[in-house]
C-alpha cells in the first residue's frame, strides 16, 4: 500500500471514529433527555427508536429493525420494519427471522451480517407479503462483553448498498449502541422498581393507617374496660396508674362496688403483650365483675371454699371472692387450648372496718405502707388464673388501718429498663415504699417520677400499671 492510499484509509478510519463518537453523543443527549422527561415507562421503545434512526442515518439505510435479547436468548423489545402488524404476526415474524433469516446467522455466529445482494445469499429469508423490495442487508450484533443484547438489522432496496466500511462504521458504533441500550434497559428496571416501591409504600402506609384506627378503636374500647371512675369511700382515696407499652394491653386493673356495701379491687397481668392479652384482659374483668355479683355463667355454679365459713360469713364474702375460682374454671375449660393466663390479685374492702378479704394467684406481692414504711406483705398463695380447671385459691385477710396504703403494681414496673438495660428493680421499689406518702395518689406519683427519671427515653417493653388505696387517717 502506497502513501496515498495509506492517507485514504487512515482518514476514513477518523471519519468512522468521529461518526461513531457523535452517534455516542447523540445517545448520551437522548437518554439524558428522556431520563428527565415525565414518561419514563416509554423510554426504552423511544431509545430503540432513536438507535434505529441514528444507525440508518450513518448508513443510509432506508428501513430496519432492532431486537433487544435476554440471556436466554427470548426478545424483550422489538422494532420491526413491519409496524403495522398484529401482536400475534409480529411473533411469527420475529420467530421465522431468528430462526431462518440474517438476524438468526448473527445470533449463531455472533459476527456481523453483511448481504451486498439478498437475491443471491442463503441468508436472506424472503417473507411472505413483504410490501417493499430488499437488495442489500447489514445485521450487527449488539454485545456487551460475552452477552448479546441485541440484533440491529439496516436494509435499502438497492443491491451493493452496504459495503466493508458499512459494516466496520456499524462494528466501531454497536459497542456505543450497546452501552446505551443496556443503561436503559436497567434505568427503566430501576424506575420501575421505584415506582413499584413508591406503589407498594402507598398500599402499606394506608394499610398501616386503617390498622392505626383500628388499632385506637381497639385502645379506646379497652379503656373503656378500665374504671374510668372509681366509686367514692368514705374516709377512703383510691389512685390507678395504666401506661401500656403497646396500644393495648394485657395488664388491667379494677374498682367496683359489691353488695353490702364492700369494694373489689382488681390489679392483673395477663401473659403476652398486644391484641391476644388484651382481648383476654377484657375477658377476666368481666368475669371477674360478674361472678363476684353473685351471677352464674353457662352453668358453673359456686364451688365451697377451703376458708373457714364462719369467717368468710363474718364480712359477707362467700360469693365475691369465689369469682376467681369461677373464673379461672371458665377460662381453663373454654380457652385452655390458648395457654393464656393470667396474675391476679382480688380484694374485697369492708371500708367501715378496714378488713380485706383477697385472694392472689401467682401476681407480685401487694404491700401494706404506712409513715414508718413498709408494713406487710400480701404474697401470692395460689396458682395463676386460667392454667388448670379445678384450681383451688386460699382466701387470706389482712387490715388496714387508718394512715395505711396498700400499693399493687404489676412486674412491668420493677423491670423497666433504662438506656443502659438496666432493671429499675424490686429493691429499689421497696425503698420508695419507705418514703412517707400522703395519699394514695401521692404513693403512685412518687413512684413514677422515679420510674420516668431511670427509664428516660428508653423503649418500653411492658405494660405499667400501679393501683393505691389509702384509708385515711
């Protein structure tokens, strides 16, 4: 090769270079553009078809077609010569051209196509019906490493259309139209996943906000269950403090008027937190309520008790305190296959003489305080309720004279946790105990400000609850 012809080829190599640079400019500009355009779900069919006009116009191609592959070689995408077909035909064609046609020989071979003259190679496929004349054809394969993308296909009606240089300006462009294809392909995945994510994120925040409603229904109804006014005593002050660690919750507590002119006191904890426990919570109360105002319920009767008679009849307590045994009976029999149960403590006040007749299944000793602190103790003496049918629960007694308190708290007080996962602890409960109080709400409201002082802003694992009574002095 002489100097001259040396020249013409290195110039035409800048001028495929340059064609090439300016085509991956062109492709950088459009998918900039459509990028930030409002209809990005149409963004990778109008990049094929920027593809397709960009390569006929460095060619001179008059039509053309563009297939986008997959990894197992299936067509994703498609723009065919033949835009007026029907889903349906253009499978047929698609399928007859990768099979038998010049688009197939590229998929095999992974080289470009180059047909000078389709009336005489084998690789030109003739379909049936085509409504215009091909004489010269160029396929180019579209790769990305080993992985082939595509198939773009350029045709013109005249024989010798296409020649060497077609075919190595279209090798130099293909790795361009490449890149550009497949950053498409997986913007357009991408945006779809966003707008999938931002559909799902819909469907979960109104889901969650029904659930919320539902959810305050639920708390209201469950407050609703708890006094929300205790009778007035004589001589008496009673104080609650309830602060669930979820919207509802399993502990409860309790004040109500029974015959003859006594109180029942409540304070429980039902095993478990959420939905489950309060659901039951709102099951014990009103058993405990309507047993112990002398009703029966689906046939259970009152059972005798082990407590000396002429004891029990002394402070007319026979039916009353007999409702945790009836109780616990129904919940064992109808819900023993749900394993819940609950602590609890049942107290019934004679308020003219201070004596408490109580019973307590397996719930945190209550304590009787007084100026001087800590006066006594009401340990549990019984099984927790709803376990085991036929239970048998101690009835016990004590006094309260005037200036005395009786605290109840459930274990969610004495293991608070703090920033540090450190329990707030019986001990230091008790040692509030010893500080002097002049009420029953007094007592309760010592408790908690040291309660919030160590919890900070620590999560809250379990319900709270505190119930006081105070016989005044």
């Amino acid at each position: 090769m002489n100097e001259i012809d040396s020249l013409k080829a290195e110039l035409a190599k800048l001028r495929s270079e340059k064609a090439a640079f300016q085509t991956q400019s062109k492709l950088l500009e459009n998918f900039v553009a459509l990028a930030r355009s409002a209809e990005k779900e149409k963004m990778l069919p109008a990049m094929l078809q920027t593809t397709l006009n960009l390569s006929a116009d460095l060619t001179g191609a008059e039509k053309g077609s563009l297939f986008l592959l997959s990894r197992n070689g299936v067509v994703t995408d498609s723009i065919l010569t033949r835009s007026d077909t029907t889903p349906e035909q253009r499978s047929q064609l698609i399928g007859r051209v990768l099979d038998k046609g010049l688009a197939g020989w590229v998929r095999r071979n992974r080289q470009i196509g180059l047909i000078t003259d389709t009336s005489n190679d084998d690789r030109w496929l003739d379909l049936p019906d085509q409504p215009y004349t091909v004489g010269s054809a160029l396929a180019i394969p579209i790769l990305r490493g080993d992985n082939l993308l595509g198939i773009l296909t350029l045709l013109h009606a005249q024989p010798g259309h296409f020649d060497t240089e077609s075919a190595e300006l279209m090798q130099m462009t293909a790795a361009y139209i490449g890149s550009a294809l497949e950053n498409t392909r997986l913007y357009t995945k991408l945006d779809e996943s966003y707008r999938s994510l931002a559909q799902a994120k819909a469907k979960i925040e109104a889901y969650s906000k029904a659930l919320d409603e539902e959810m305050e229904k639920g708390k209201k109804i469950q407050r609703d269950f708890l006094p929300s006014q205790v009778p007035y005593l004589a001589g008496w002050d009673i104080a609650f403090y309830f602060h669930p660690a979820k919207q509802v919750s399993g502990d409860f507590y309790d004040a109500f008027s029974l015959p003859g002119d006594r109180l029942g006191l409540v304070i429980a904890d039902v095993c478990d937190k959420g939905i489950g426990s309060a659901l039951f919570m709102a099951l014990f109360r009103s058993l405990i309520r309507v047993f112990s105002g002398q009703i029966s319920l689906r046939g259970l009767s009152v059972p005798g008790s082990e407590t000396d008679t002429e004891e029990l009849t002394s402070i007319d307590l026979n039916q009353s305190l007999h409702a945790v045994a009836l109780t616990n009976d129904y919940i064992a029999q109808e819900h023993g296959h749900e394993g819940m149960f609950a602590t609890l403590f049942f107290g019934v006040l004679d308020p003219a003489s201070g004596q408490l007749a109580y019973i307590n299944g397996g719930h945190e000793s209550l304590f009787v305080v007084n100026p001087s602190g800590v006066k006594t103790s009401l340990p549990s003496a019984g099984p927790v309720i709803g376990m085991m049918s036929g239970a048998k629960f101690k009835v016990q007694f004590t006094r309260l004279e005037p200036g005395d308190i009786l605290i109840g708290y459930t274990d969610g007080v004495t293991e608070a946790l703090s920033p540090e996962n450190e329990l707030f602890t019986k001990e230091r409960f008790l040692k509030l105990l010893g500080q002097p109080a002049p009420s029953a709400s007094g007592l309760i409201e010592q408790i908690k400000a040291d309660l919030i002082k160590h919890v900070k802003n620590a999560p809250q694992f379990d319900d709270i609850t505190m119930i006081a009574l105070h016989r005044k002095p």
